[in-house]
C-alpha cells in the first residue's frame, strides 16, 4: 500500500461532459478536454477521486427508452437508467484520462465503479416528487399519464408538464469500502455517477428517484476523509447578486456568512444553492478540509491563492 497523499475529490459539472451536441462523440471530446485539466491535477502527485453529474444524460436516454417502449422491449426503470449513463460516462472519461496518463508520461490506473447511494424511504422527498425528468407534455397527455401509470407530473416553469421523482439525501454509500481500497493502492477513482443509484436502506433495491450531484458528492468526500471538495460549474468563483450592478464574487466564504447569504436568497435553487449548501456541509462535517467552488478552467491552479471560492470553518 503507497504512502497516503492529499486527497483530491473533484466533483465535475455538466459542463464538463455534455454541451449543446448529445452525441457520444461530442460527449467524449468534451471528456478529452476535461482529461486535461485533470492530468494537471494528477502531475501535481495527489490522490484523484472524480464524481460526476448526468442529469442531461439520463433525460436523453429516459427519451429514448419511452421513445422505444413496447411489450417486447420494454422501458427500463430509472435507476437502472442512472446505472446505465454510470457506466457509459465513466467509460468515456476513464478512456480520455488513461490517453491523457500516457501522454503525460505517467504510470497510474484508472478505475469506474458503479454506486450505490443508501437512501431512507422514509425520507420526505418521497412524499413530495419534485425533481422533473423527461419530456414536456400537456396537461392533457399529463393527466393520461397520470391515469396510466401512477406517475406524478407537475407544471415546469411554464414550459409544460413534466414527471417529477423524489429527490432523497443520501445517507451512505454503499461502495464506501471498495471505493476506499482503490483509493489507498492510488488508483484514480471514478465514482457516485450522477448522484449514485438510489437504493432503499430498508431494502437494498433501487428506487425511481434522483440524487442530487453535488450532494451526494458531498457524502462520499466525508466517506474517503477527502482533504480537498473541489465543486466545479460554470463560473470562476460565486457571487451575491449575480449578474446585478452590484454582484460581487467571493473569494473566501466563512460557514456563517455562507449559511447567512443562503438565508438571503443570494444562491438559485437547483443551479448555485445546492453546490454553496453541500460545500458547507462538508467543511461542518470535516472542519480541518478545504471545500472549493470553482471553474473547469481553474482547476490546475486550484492550491494557489485566491483561486475560486473557498469555503472555511
């Protein structure tokens, strides 16, 4: 067993896969350039441990499942969806990243393995769906679709109807071992794809819901004893009335002003809330480790001063 170095989990956005074109080529081409910045990271001789989000991926191949559902080839269920883009995300980045090794001239595996994230069936969000997948619809097909298989639907933004599935917390995760195994032999580890598949505490089998990324990300940086939870997006660092005359980007975030700007509506749901609240979650629960928000493009400077929005105790 190699002597333990600085624990590096990096939680990738969207961004950082899928673009405007849903093709798996240009999904892979995306995932060469993300490799780059990663490989800058691994020359730096840190442990490297990647989640990574699937939102877009997962509505992609929701669409086609119901696009091709019938009697004989049948839709296959959510969670074994989440399971699916799991392993063809992770196949794809763990093939540009193997590229990425050789052509830095370094010697190190990469390993993707499918999660399982433990959630509580008793948790709330199964009382109240509300993360919506799949296809826009009117309130007419909507209610049909209610009729006909017990789904929930609920009005989007505006832009139609949509099926919404629990959003549940993640309790554990149910690889936390073999996950930690690779980590300590410093395999690169691809895990919790898209939040993880959900399963049942109480039951061990998948549940139609989804995990949020970035919170489940959050979980497993506690699990490994992460030093560093590095959240990446769409912007350098975050900011108090962004995209208003008076934003302003933070630099160094403390627990209390993090948890008094969330109070102040500063972060929107579902976009910037999520990363701030799980990032304080984190440092909370590990107070001597490092939760960075940043860019993709930040990431080879991430140990240097002032670098995205560092969250502290």
């Amino acid at each position: 067993m190699t002597q333990q170095k600085k624990r590096l989990l990096v939680a990738l956005g969207g961004n950082a896969i899928l673009s405007k074109d849903a093709s798996a080529k240009a999904q892979q081409e995306a995932l060469e350039m993300t490799s780059k910045h990663l490989v800058k990271l691994i020359q730096s001789d840190v442990q490297l441990i990647i989640s990574h989000g699937n939102g877009p991926q997962v509505g992609n191949l929701l669409l086609q499942q119901q696009a091709s559902d019938s009697e004989k080839n049948p839709a296959m269920p959510l969670d074994t969806c989440v399971a699916m883009t799991q392993g063809s995300i992770g196949f794809w980045l763990q093939n540009a990243l193997e590229r990425e090794i050789r052509n830095a001239n370094l010697e190190k595996e990469v390993a993707t393995i499918i999660t399982q994230v433990i959630v509580d069936k008793e948790d709330d969000a199964f009382k109240n769906p509300s993360k919506p997948i799949g296809p826009f619809l009117t309130h007419e097909q909507a209610q049909a679709m209610e009729k006909e298989t017990g789904a929930v639907y609920k009005e989007d933004a505006g832009r139609g109807w949509r099926k919404v599935v629990p959003s549940p917390k993640p309790i554990s995760i149910q690889e936390q071992y073999s996950i930690n195994t690779l980590i300590n032999n410093d395999i690169i580890t691809i895990c919790a794809g898209g939040g993880g598949i959900p399963i049942e505490r109480q039951t061990s089998r998948g549940v139609e819901a989804v995990i949020d990324k970035d919170f489940a990300s959050e979980k497993l940086a506690e699990l490994i004893d992460a030093d560093v939870f590095i959240i990446l997006t769409g912007v350098d660092q975050i900011a108090l009335n962004y995209g208003k005359e008076n934003e302003k980007w933070l630099n160094k975030v403390t627990v209390a002003e993090a948890e008094q700007y969330m109070k102040e509506g500063h972060f929107a749901p579902g976009s910037m809330l999520p990363k701030v609240e799980a990032a304080v979650q984190y440092v909370k629960a590990r107070p001597g480790g490092k939760a960075v928000i940043t860019s993709l493009e930040m990431l080879a400077t991430i140990n240097e001063e002032g670098v995205g929005t560092e969250i502290v105790f």
